[in-house]
C-alpha cells in the first residue's frame, strides 16, 4: 500500500513557510506523494455536499504551488486532487503539466483530474457546464497526443479542440498518468478508458463504492489501473487490509498538523 498526504490552502493556510515545512516534514517521513485541489472561482450560494462554501476561502492555483513545493522538495511526488480539466485549454496545460514534471525531475506523478461540480464556476471561465464531460474526454486525448509528438507536429479536431501540427516542448520525462477523479460511474468508466487510476471522493455506500471499482477494472484494457482512497489519519493496520482487499493501491490522508504525520508514518513504519 501507497500512503500520501493532501494539502488544503483553505484548511491550512497560504503561508509559504508553512506549506515548504508540511511537504518536507511529509517527505522525510516516508509519504509518496502531496495532493492539492482546485476551484479556480467561487460565488455566493455555492456550494459542496450541501456545505456553503464561504467565498473568502483561499484555493491556490494548484499546479504553481506544486512547482513551489518541488523546488523545496527532493523526491516528493506531486498530485492534484482535483485539477478541474474541463476549465484549462489542454494546449496550455500540457505545457505547464510537462515544464512542472521537467523541473522537479519526473515527479509529476499523481495528477488527478475531474470534472467540477459548482455551475456557476463553469460559467465564470465560459463553459456550457453540460458539457464538463465531454470537454474532459477530449482534453485528456489532446494532452496524450501533445506529449507523445514528435518535431513535425501533430494535429486534431475535436468538438472543442482543433490544431494542425502543433509541437509542444517540453515533453514530460516519462508517460505522465493521469488518474481520474469522480463519485459516479461515468468517472469509473472514464477512469477505465481514458485513465490510470481512478481515484473516487464523495461519501458513496460501499455497494455503491464497490461496484464503480469493479466498472473500471472490469472496463480497462490496463491490467494495472490504480486505485486511491481517502482514509482517516486514524487507520488502522486492520483497516488498511481492508482496503487491500478492495483493490485499493493508494490512501491518502489530509493530516492537520505535523504531529499528525509524524504518527501516522510511525504507525506504519513509513520512513
């Protein structure tokens, strides 16, 4: 089993020296890997598994404070959980996902993308928030297809994208997975067809739970499609096997102090 850690700005603060001591006390503990998530905007009435959101709540751009936590980091891998793709043009990404994964030495690993789920967010970067999951599918497709072009370019036309033989350089060090992030089963399938992993939030039933992860494996061509859980900073070694038995190859956890990484790597005897 794989163990990371999340790391929330509007939990835990934007104070650079805080968030630089977080993900090196989570490294030298032994932790894979530090997630961040994404809301490029927020409004009034918004809101998240019947929670409002206040709108003063401080969401960093994930992808330049992950560039921020390599440059203070050795081998931490870096994650997103969720970048909301259908809100980024994936021409543009891509360049920024490969420069991030270039300049930190491979270490663009756990990029988990979604779909978002407040319209009104969508509506304010000018997207038909009907159409998130198609956006998503083809942005996924693009981003492979820029990464694995070569100097003569390569194009596409798609319902949202079109190019004709466009490079993009950097390419990332190695094939860059992208995990797919979700609570339904069309996250599942789109986990099986188009992803990694799949990486499910949401608080779902276990039959309910159970049955998406048995959509995407049974539905992937990949025989190693991951799997990642959240999990309490509370888990057990027994529960832990429980996850195993699921399938489950990755639990992260979203710690509140350093105190709490400190027990839980202890725990499990990560360093």
């Amino acid at each position: 089993m794989k163990f990371a850690v999340a790391y929330s700005t509007p939990g835990q603060g934007m104070d650079p020296d805080r968030l630089v001591e977080f993900a090196q006390h989570a490294e030298a503990c032994g932790f894979e890997g530090l997630y961040v998530p994404e809301h490029v905007a927020l409004y009034r009435g918004a809101s998240l598994g019947g929670f409002e959101l206040p709108t003063t709540l401080e969401y960093a751009d994930p992808l330049d404070l992950l560039t921020y936590v390599a440059a203070a980091t050795d081998h931490l891998l870096l994650g997103t959980a969720v970048l909301l793709l259908p809100y980024h043009h994936p021409v543009t990404l891509a360049k920024r996902l490969a420069t991030i994964d270039v300049l930190s030495k491979g270490r663009m690993r756990l990029l988990t993308v979604g779909l978002g789920s407040l319209a009104g967010e969508a509506h304010a970067v000018g997207v038909d928030y009907a159409t998130r999951g198609r956006r998503a599918d083809e942005a996924i497709d693009v981003l492979r297809l820029l990464w694995s072009g070569g100097p003569d370019g390569v194009s596409h036309s798609g319902e949202f994208y079109n190019f004709e033989n466009l490079t993009s350089y950097p390419h990332p060090l190695a094939s860059l997975p992208i995990h797919i992030g979700g609570s339904s089963r069309a996250a599942a399938r789109r986990a099986a067809l188009r992803g990694n992993g799949y990486f499910p939030g949401g608080n779902l039933p276990p039959t309910e739970r159970a049955a998406q992860w048995d959509l995407a494996r049974k539905t992937s061509p990949r025989d190693n499609l991951e799997y990642t859980r959240w999990a309490s900073t509370d888990l057990t070694p027994v529960a832990v096997h429980s996850y195993a038995r699921q399938g489950v190859t990755r639990l992260v956890i979203n710690p509140q102090s350093l105190e709490d990484l400190t027990t839980f790597a202890h725990r499990f005897s990560l360093s």
